[in-house]
C-alpha cells in the first residue's frame, strides 16, 4: 500500500473547475487540527498534498504550514497544485520555498489567471518541479496554451500539459469512469475538519474516523475503510466519476 497524503487545510478557491466539487467557502482548517493531523500520520509517506478541494494558496497559512509538513516529513515530495490565484512573485518567501522544497503545478485557465499574469511566470518557467496545467480546445484555452508554450521554449525540465477540454470531458488516456479507480488505493484524504475521507472527487460524503483522536495507520486498517480502499466496495459516486 502507498500512502499519498492530502490535507485540506483550505476551502478557498478561485477556480471554476467543472470536474471539481468544491465549495468557495473562505473556511481554513484550524491551527490545532491542523497540528494533531500532521503527528497522527504515523505511515511511511511517499508524497505530500496539501490540499483537497481548495486553493492551497489562498491558505492565509500555507507558508509555516508547508514548513510544518517539510520539518515533519523531509523526505517525500511536497505536491502543490494552484490556479494561481494572485501574483505569486509579491509573495518572495513563499515563491522562494515552494521553488525550493516543492513540486509546483499551476492549474491556468483563462478565468483564474489572465495573459499577463502568465507572461509574469517567464522568470520561474523551467525551475526544476514545475508543471502548467492548461486547458484545450476552446479559442481562448489555445490562445492561453500557445502563450505557455512560447514561454516554455526548449527548457527539457519544463512540463505543459494539456488536461481536459472546457466540458470537463477528460482528455488523458489514464483516466475514464470505464477505468478502475487509481487513486483510492494510494491517497489518504484527511479533511477539513481532521477526518478521513475519500478522495477530492467527493467532497461530502462519509468520512473513517478522525485524526484528532486516532493514528492514521488505526484508521486505514479498519473496515470498512479497508474495502473501500481495496476495491471490494465503490460508492455510488464512483460509478459516475470521470476523474479517475
């Protein structure tokens, strides 16, 4: 079993993604739960997410809460996925330690992040760990797509890639309701309030028991979170979901 950690330490959010059941609610997760999360997970961790649903940039504390998750877990990679929600370079410290200590994904849509704001990316573009999501197949998702590529130039360490089209119909060969969930069986979803949950495809929906009072290696090995996680049960919602 690997164990991929998403905490949703946010709700904010300024994207509109159609595949996404987010709420916008400007609701953070609390500095206490926060803390009794991060000591309960007592499993060997392949990867750190440090969102769910929400913006981890619109996180009032993403900084020392990214510092937390580095000090506490100094191996695995730290995964920050953004719609970049505002001009990231009148932040220095915080551009500074996610170029340093994470992989960053920015999410652009021609809603959250206008061509300026993309033009401004030109200094970062090519730092190791950072990938642009971009749309496709409507006018202004190819103009927005051909202005990334123009900024990427030839760097071989820099990523953009083309996610769905503005239907929401995936465009990836890796994903696709036909297909068995891949992400059930590596994820370990913690959120808002501290609780285990399912994955960011269902946001409200039964949870497996809080961190607050559990270890994360307790919960993931009681049913009936151990057949959900290997298959042997799906929830209704995943017999409609295109996000896997």
């Amino acid at each position: 079993m690997t164990n991929s950690i998403q905490i949703e330490t946010t709700w904010r959010c300024a994207g509109c993604c159609p595949y996404c059941p987010h709420t916008s609610e400007p609701i953070d997760m609390e500095d206490a739960v926060f803390d009794k999360v991060v000591k309960a997970i007592d499993v060997e961790v392949d990867a750190i997410y440090p969102f769910l649903n929400g913006d981890p940039l619109l996180d009032p504390k993403i900084l020392p809460r990214l510092q937390a998750l580095r000090a506490a877990f100094p191996h695995p990679p730290i995964h920050i996925y953004t719609t970049l929600p505002y001009d990231l370079f009148k932040e220095p410290e915080l551009l500074g330690f996610i170029l340093s200590h994470t992989q960053l994904t920015i999410s652009i849509t021609p809603s959250t992040a206008p061509i300026d704001m993309v033009y401004r990316l030109r200094p970062i573009v090519g730092a190791p760990g950072l990938t642009l999501v971009a749309p496709a197949h409507t006018k202004a998702a190819n103009n927005l797509f051909n202005v990334l590529q123009e900024l990427s130039g030839s760097i071989p360490n820099h990523r953009i890639t083309p996610l769905f089209n503005w239907g929401g119909q995936y465009l990836s060969p890796y994903m696709g309701p036909e297909r068995p969930c891949t992400r059930i069986d590596r994820f370990r979803c913690i959120n808002i309030h501290g609780q285990l949950t399912h994955c960011c495809y269902i946001h409200k929906g039964p949870t497996y028991g809080s961190l607050l009072h559990n270890n994360l290696s307790d919960l993931v090995n009681k049913e009936p979170y151990v057949r959900f996680s290997t298959h042997q049960e799906e929830l209704p919602q995943c017999r409609v979901c295109n996000g896997r």
